[in-house]
C-alpha cells in the first residue's frame, strides 16, 4: 500500500510510523469500530472530496449505533479529512475515517478510550484494468437486517464481505455479489447493484442493504438524464438476464459488470446506459458538470 507522511489521530497529524494501537485493541479482537471510505478528486480547483457531509453524517450515526460518544463535531471531523488531505499534499486520495474502542478486552465496549483517526493514500480504481468486472453470487447471504443495523457501516460486518471475496477471488472472479436473506440480489461486499432492464435503471431497495452514497447519486444522475430508476426487489435469474449491470461505490466508482457466474452480460463490455451514468458521474467529481457535491480542499 502507497504510503502517506501524515495521519491525523486524536485531534493531531503524526507521522505515518507513529499512527499505532495497542494489541489488545477492543475493535481488533471484537470488530466494533466504524468506518467510510471518501474519494477526493483532482479538479480544475484544487482537490475536491465528493459528498464530504453525507459520508461523516453516516460516520456519525454508525458510532451512533455502537453508542459512542465521539469526542469531535462533525464539522471538526470534516475539517480533519481536509487537512489530513492538504497535510500528505495529495491532489486525489482515497480518504479512511475509523473511529475505535482502544484497549479493553471483553465484548461491552462501555469504558473502553475512544479513538478517531484519518488516513488518507492515493488509490486508483478499486476492480480497474478491465472494461467489465466478472462476479460470481456469493455462497454467503448477506447479514440478516435483524442481526444488525446494515445502514451502519460497522468494521465487524466486513468479515461477512472478506468471506464473500475470498471465495469470489479463489473461483477466479473479480468480485462478489450477495443475496439476501430472502434470496435475492443484495449488494457487493463493498458496492451497491445496478441493472438495466427495458432502458430504465433497477437497484435493489434499501432494507436489506448498506444504500450507499454513490447509489444515491447514481439514482439522481439517472433521474436528471431522464431515465426511469426503480428500486424493487431483484431475483438472481433476473440479474443474469439484465441488458446492462454495474456496481456503484465509492472505492469502484461506476464499474460495469460483464459476466455474472457464467452468464455473460451485454457481451462482456461496458453497456450504452451505465457508460453514459459513468461519463456524467466522472465530470460532476472532477468539477466539470456544476455540483453541490464537492467540498473543496484549500
Ligand atoms: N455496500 C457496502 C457493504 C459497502 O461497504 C459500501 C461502501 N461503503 C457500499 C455498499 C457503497 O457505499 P458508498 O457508495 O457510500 O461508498
């Protein structure tokens, strides 16, 4: 992994060797910490993060659901990313907020310290160096809403998705796609689905999802471009037979998807519609198409 000089821990930058944890860190042992993922864009005007509030908003409700009392604002935390961004001098990155018990063991967490830290690294595209990714559905189901709040994005339920991408990547595949509990199509282990049918836009509903921030600006590029986007429930045999597919997150960005176990979609290339949702996604994070989704780092 490409290195940066500087992590913020804590409320301060510090080196890169210096950002360390103790062994018996509770979210190590246990998973109960929480996290997000943020692009940061090369533009015209300076580096530019893509929908900076919306990713701490759901940072601070995934503590909120572990009960932690997060000794920042949100908008210290925003202003944190900015300068954990500005301080490593990067002009695009891959941000990492990820807020964690410290040393305690046993699973309550109540009196455990409370830790914060940004990293941020250059990453380019998450599945790229193919027009379209090959996915295999997974053996695994997706966690049971019942089992736990999926609109948080805790560090524990990403053993459900390792799981998943271990035996993805063991079959040769590029990535995962889970069912849920009732059988059908969820989400990647760390994307959301698209299909097209009939022209317009179909994406599983949100119940049983983690309904990510990309799939909410993909639903609203769609809409803008005039196209019909339904949330519904999709059946695996109904995916296969889609015209187009692609994931949407915010480490893949938009990727097509080409084959799904041995169904082969639109060819196995990049299909008219998500090329065009792709084309307008990439200017409005590059500043190109005029947003309120960029939040500039100065
Ligand atoms: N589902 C899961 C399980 C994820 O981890 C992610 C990545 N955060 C997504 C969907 C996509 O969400 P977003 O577009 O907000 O990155």
């Amino acid at each position: 992994m490409e290195q940066s000089e500087k992590i913020w821990l804590d409320g301060r930058l510090v080196d890169w060797s210096q950002a360390q944890t103790h062994i018996l860190t509770h979210t190590l042992h246990y998973g109960g910490g929480v996290f997000e993922g943020i692009r940061c864009y090369k533009t015209a005007k300076g580096p530019a993060v893509f929908r900076l509030k919306e990713h701490i908003e759901r940072l601070f409700y995934s503590a909120s659901v572990l009960e932690m009392d997060v000794p920042f604002s949100k908008q210290q935390i925003e202003e944190a990313v900015a300068r954990t961004i500005k301080a490593n001098g990067l002009e695009e990155c891959y941000v990492r907020p990820i807020i964690f018990f410290g040393d305690k063991m046993g699973l309550n967490p109540i009196g455990a310290p409370l830790h914060v830290a940004i990293a941020a690294w250059p990453w380019g595209a998450y599945l790229g160096g193919k027009e379209a990714v090959d996915v295999k559905i997974s053996k695994y189901i997706r966690m049971h809403p019942g089992s736990a709040d999926v609109k948080a994005k805790i560090c524990g339920y990403y053993a459900n998705s390792i799981l998943a991408s271990l035996e993805a990547h063991k079959g040769n595949y590029d990535e995962a796609i889970f069912l849920d509990h009732e059988g059908f199509v969820a989400e990647g282990p760390g994307e959301n689905v698209f299909m097209v049918k009939k022209g317009g836009l179909v994406t599983p509903s949100a119940e049983n999802i983690l309904a990510g921030i990309t799939r909410d600006a993909v639903i609203k590029i769609a809409q803008e471009m005039g196209i019909a986007v339904e949330e519904r429930k999709i059946s695996k045999e109904e995916l296969k037979s889609a015209e187009e597919a692609f994931f949407s997150g915010t480490a893949v960005e938009i990727c097509p998807i080409g084959r799904i176990d041995e169904t082969v979609i639109n060819q196995g290339r990049v299909g008219e519609i998500t090329k065009k949702i792709k084309e307008n996604f990439e200017k409005i994070v590059r500043g190109n198409t005029p947003s309120d989704w960029l939040t500039f780092v100065r």
